[in-house]
C-alpha cells in the first residue's frame, strides 16, 4: 500500500502558522494543566485490576498513550468518563529508555508493542474477558497495528480507537514540534538529542522502513472494529486526513471521525485531542457498538 503523500511542512501557509498560534498554545497549556494536576492526584494512577467486566461491558478498555505522554495526564478526562459508562479501565507506560528514564513512548516501536502485548494478556488473565478494546493517543493509536499484524493481538481486540493516530507516521517538523510543546520535555533534554537516542523518533517518520512495514499488509485485520477521531486543527500529524484507515477488505469496519465534521468551531490541536469533550464522547460512542 503506497504511503499518502505528506508535505515537509506543517502548512503551506506562512499566515495560517500564525493565526493558529494561540489555539495551538492554549492546547499546549490545557495539556500541561492536566500533567501537573495528574502528579497530585494519586486516584489518576488507578486502575481496575480484580474487577470483573460487566455483561453490558463485556471488553476491558486499555488505554495507550503517546509519543512523551503518560498512562497518568493523558487521560485524566477519558478514564473517569469510561468508567461512569461502566468499562473497566487500564493503563500502562511503554516505551521507557534507560538514558531517559519516566520519558515514555522513545523505545523502538516493535518492542512497544510487545510491552503492550504482555499488558493486555495481563489484563485478560486478571478480567477473565475473551478480548480487550484499545483506545490510544498519537503513538498509541499507531503502535496496537504492529500487535494485530505481527504480535497476534487481532485475537486478542474487540475495537481499536485512535484518537489523532499517527497511523501513517509525521514529519520532522511534527516531531520536533512534539519535543516543544510537551511540558518539561525542553528543560531534560534538546530535541537533536531525542532523535540521536530514541529509535521510535525514526521509526515515526512517514518514510521510515518501520512505517512501511507496518503499512504493507493493508490498515486493517480481521475480527477487529476501528475508530478514527482527527482534528483538522492537529499541526503534528501532516497532512490531518493522513490520520484515516482504509478498510483492507470491504467487511473490516472502519469509522474516520473529522471532528470538525461534527463541531465546526472545534479548534482542539493534537495535545488537547484526549481532553476534548466531543473526542471523549465518540470514544464512548465507538466503544458501546
């Protein structure tokens, strides 16, 4: 499957970059409230292990965070909205170097996905549940394909919601926005560094050998639903749309998600995407069918 065509910018536009400034900075500054209350509150570490999945809710949800992102910050708004809807929840944090430690999401990408394939066996074992649902953010809505393709989770997955998914890989330029619009991120560590020691830098890219690999089998896999949620207001993943899966056959469920289809005036940037309301509910949407 050819790659879609992504340009080496983040617009063709010099004066669009600017008008889209503030809402990209009040992005980043709702995501850095949400990491700093998430250090406070020890309840946004919980998750719901010895807990049985109800009938009604019958797949576990592991949630999956991003490129730099946390099981903690990243889902402050959708963990509590989750469980009011009756999931049980779990989170895990991958991607850990040594180098780097608590700056998740920079290991090689395939070993990321095994992580989570031990995590969700984890979660089977301890739900009793024939299958899990994953709901990931960035990386995380990239990184559960690898496991259906090559690591066997397409026995494992109900439903799979992306929620602004690198699923085709970014630009440079969206890589290195990531490193400074992350709170902190800057102060540990330049972003040169970050691409000199962390292979899932590289293995982000659009044309890298990784994203070939993981494009080349098709978008999709038997026996699993998909949902796709992408803003077009999201300056790391270029072009937006490139976000959108393409069924491999005719009978793979896929639901693409333009949030601004929904609410036109919807200005959420990739950052925010996991704490947008209309995000949160058409998680829950995607998760009840």
């Amino acid at each position: 499957m050819p790659l879609p065509s992504i340009p080496g910018v983040n617009s063709d536009s010099a004066a669009t970059e600017l008008i889209r400034t503030p809402e990209r900075l009040s992005g980043n500054a709702q995501a850095g409230a949400q990491r700093i209350g998430a250090a406070f509150d020890p309840s946004a570490a919980e998750d719901d292990w010895g807990l049985p999945p109800s009938e009604e809710r019958p797949y576990p949800v592991v949630l999956v965070h991003g490129t730099l992102g946390d099981r903690e910050s990243v889902w402050t708004k959708a963990a509590p909205a989750l469980r009011a809807a009756g999931h049980r929840i779990f989170r895990l944090n991958y991607g850990e170097l040594p180098a780097l430690p608590r700056l998740y999401g920079l290991a090689d990408i395939r070993e990321s996905a095994r992580e989570l394939a031990v995590f969700v066996d984890r979660v089977l074992a301890d739900s009793g549940a024939a299958k899990v649902s994953l709901v990931g953010h960035s990386q995380g809505g990239m990184l559960p394909h690898y496991y259906l393709k090559y690591l066997g989770g397409a026995a494992k997955v109900h439903h799979v919601v992306g929620i602004a998914p690198s699923n085709h890989g970014v630009t440079v330029e969206g890589l290195t926005a990531l490193v400074r619009q992350v709170p902190g991120v800057q102060g540990v560590v330049e972003d040169k560094v970050l691409f000199r020691v962390s292979p899932a830098f590289t293995q982000l890219l659009h044309d890298s050998d990784f994203v070939r690999e993981l494009v080349a089998p098709g978008d999709t896999v038997d026996g699993v639903g998909y949902t796709v949620i992408w803003s077009t207001r999201d300056e790391l993943v270029q072009p937006p749309r490139s976000q959108e899966l393409t069924a491999t056959r005719p009978a793979h469920p896929v639901t693409n998600i333009r949030l601004q289809s929904l609410a036109p005036e919807n200005r959420a940037t990739h950052m925010v995407m996991p704490y947008d309301p209309v995000v949160v509910r058409e998680t829950l949407k995607a998760l009840a069918g």
